[in-house]
C-alpha cells in the first residue's frame, strides 16, 4: 500500500489516505480549488503531480505510476603511499656481532668472530 498525501496550499489544507490493494485511492467531500498529490512508497521512487483542479459536482482521476527508486552506493577507498628508495643506497642496517654469525664464512678473508685475516697462501716446493 502506497501513502497519498493531498495537499491545497492555498488554503493550508492537508489530507493523507492509504491506498488500496488494488492502489487505489479516494478523497470524498473536496472544497473546489487546485491541489498538489504526492505518492509515496519505501524502496519506490516518490511522485508528485502539481496543478490538479477540482471543481464542485466532478470526480477527478488522477493515476500515478511509481518506479524503482535509484539507490546510489558510494566506495570510497583510501590508502597512503609507500616511498621506495630506489636511486641511493644510503640507507643501512646495524648487525649485532651475535647475529651476524654464517655472514662471514661467505665472504674470503672474513672469520666467523668478525675479524679480517689475510686469505693462507699454499706453495709447494718445486722440484
């Protein structure tokens, strides 16, 4: 059921009616003058028909079609950006000496506590 709202601004006067099953509806006893309608209906578009004259001893028909009302949604998505350094190699890190453990076996001339020594030279004597 749809809400019929009749309203006569002239006058201030102001009616509201439930329509039907059928949808329809009926304002009896009007005082001649011009109206406005206004149809409403949750999830349906509201409609409004302006200028409706009613005169004395006349019915008048007015129909109004509702439609789906338009339901906008709005995403909005928002992150900061990341700066990536990726001209300089300025930036480091500090190794603790405990953690640094396996790094130095990889690299000739490194021991395991952190220090440098000189690479051992093999000769063999030549005969």
């Amino acid at each position: 059921m749809c809400s019929v709202r009749l309203d006569n601004t002239a006058t201030g006067f102001t009616r509201a009616v439930l329509t039907s099953s059928a949808g329809e509806y009926n304002f009896p006893d009007l005082a001649p003058g011009v109206y406005t309608i206004t149809v409403t209906h949750a999830g349906l578009e509201s409609k409004r028909v302006d200028k409706i004259e009613i005169e004395v001893s006349k019915t008048t028909n007015i129909n109004v079609q509702l439609g789906v009302a338009q339901q906008q949604q709005l995403v909005e998505v928002s992150a900061a950006a990341v700066n990536l350094e990726t001209t300089s190699s300025d930036l480091a890190a500090v190794v603790k000496r405990q953690d640094r453990s396996g790094i130095a076996d990889e690299r000739p001339g490194f021991q395991a506590d952190g220090e440098a020594r000189a690479p051992a030279l093999h000769r063999t004597a030549a005969t």
